[in-house]
C-alpha cells in the first residue's frame, strides 16, 4: 500500500515558482496599464479637444471607467493572492488544501497556481 503525498518536493515547489512568477509579472504589467488607463496617462492630452458637454459620451466614460477601476481592483487581488502563493512556496505549505490538508492536484495548480483549496473542498464550500 503506497503512502499518499502530503506535501510537495523541493523540485516541485521550484516549478510552481517559476509558473507564479511568470504570471506575477503579467499581471503586473496588466495591471499598469489598466493604472495608466484610469490615470489618463495615456490619452496624449486630447481632453480638451473635443466635444466636453455630450452627455452621452459622458455617461459612457464614467461607465468605463468604473469598469477599468473594478477590473484593476481584481488584478490586484490576483497579484496579492499570487504573492502569498509565492510565501507558501517558502514555507513549504504550497499546495496543501487549507480544508482538507491534503495535497491540491497539480493540474489544477497549473491552471490556479493560486489556489488553497482542492475541487472537492471548493465544491463542498458553495
């Protein structure tokens, strides 16, 4: 009778951190240009060539915005997620299911390399 995995070999956890830092630095240069978008760093100072008093336009660019700010505010969750990812990787808890306390898969950690909880325990959850 084989004994199950409780924990991630060091080889392993390398692997993790190298597919989390790849992600970490995509979703920091995401994350700077959804900034950019929301700080008019990018729209070459053609505010105040246009037509300012449509309101249609008007509605729609705060609608925009506010969907720039939610979508900012999301990566930036997914950056903090994927750094305490990367201190679990330190300490060597990466991949441990935080209900269960057995080993997450890791196709799935593949796809979330951010995750703390297996299919079965997230399932269990709703």
């Amino acid at each position: 009778m084989a004994t199950e995995k409780n924990k991630f070999s060091d080889s392993e956890l390398e692997e993790f951190k190298v597919l989390i830092n790849k992600k970490l630095l995509e979703a920091n240069e995401d994350y700077a240009l959804l900034i950019g978008s929301l700080s008019h760093a990018d729209d070459h100072g053609t505010d105040d060539t246009g037509r300012t008093f449509n309101m249609m336009e008007d509605g729609s660019e705060t609608l925009s915005r506010e969907e720039v700010a939610q979508l900012a505010a999301r990566q930036e969750k997914f950056i903090q997620s994927l750094h305490a990812a990367l201190i679990r990787i330190e300490n060597k808890t990466y991949g441990i299911c935080r209900v269960t306390s057995k080993l997450i898969p890791k196709e799935r950690l593949r796809l979330v390399p951010h995750a703390t909880m297996s299919i079965d325990a997230k399932n269990a959850q709703k």
